[in-house]
C-alpha cells in the first residue's frame, strides 16, 4: 500500500521557520522526485519546490526563493521542506508529491497546514 505522510506543520509567527517532513513507503522512493506543492484557501495548487530522484537537483518557485531548502533522505525515504522567514501568505496546506522518473505514475500526500499568523 502506497502511503505519503506529512507531519511537521502548524501554527508559527511571521518570520519564524518550520521543517516539514514527508515518509514514503510502499514504492520505490528513490526512483521518484519529490515534490512539495500548496495550496491556500480559495487558490490553486501551486509548486513550491522539487528534488530529483537522487537528490542532484532542486528548484524552486519564485516565491519561496531564498527562504527554503528541500532535501531528502533516500534511506529513510523523506523529504523534508525547511521553510524559513515565513510570512502570512506561505499560509497554506503543503501535500507532498511523488512522481516517477521513468514514467507518468503519481502519489499524493493528504497535506499538513502551515499556518503563518502573530
């Protein structure tokens, strides 16, 4: 059974950081990129950052540039979202993503908030 399970979000000030966390099991993890995706109340799913499957690559949407680092573990099969200056619009449910590399086969997290408020 494929399973993605975010932990790691929740309530936090402006300015302050978060880690947020994603295991996979069930599936090849080292043979999919990972990605973070969010969405806010009344917008669209948006990108936020992506590692390939070795972990050579990342990018970055324009929005958390300089703010956040993914990174992954392929031995214990996480990523992770280190969100850092954290402002009120990064207020958001993150889902992880894995997508396959030799393919179009997709999984998804079921999301964990992050909500940036003083």
């Amino acid at each position: 059974q494929v399973q993605l399970v975010e932990s790691g979000g929740g309530l936090v000030q402006p300015g302050g950081s978060l880690r947020l966390s994603c295991a996979g099991s069930g599936f090849g993890f080292s043979n999919y990129a990972m990605s973070w995706y969010r969405q806010a109340p009344g917008k669209e799913r948006e990108l936020v950052a992506v590692i390939t499957s070795a972990g050579g690559t990342t990018n970055y949407a324009d929005s958390v540039k300089g703010r956040c680092t993914i990174s992954r573990d392929n031995a214990k099969n996480t990523v992770y979202l280190q969100l850092n200056s954290l402002k009120p619009e990064d207020t958001a449910v993150y889902y992880c993503n894995a997508k396959f590399r030799y393919g179009a086969l997709s999984y998804w997290g079921q999301g964990t908030q992050v909500t940036v408020s003083s």
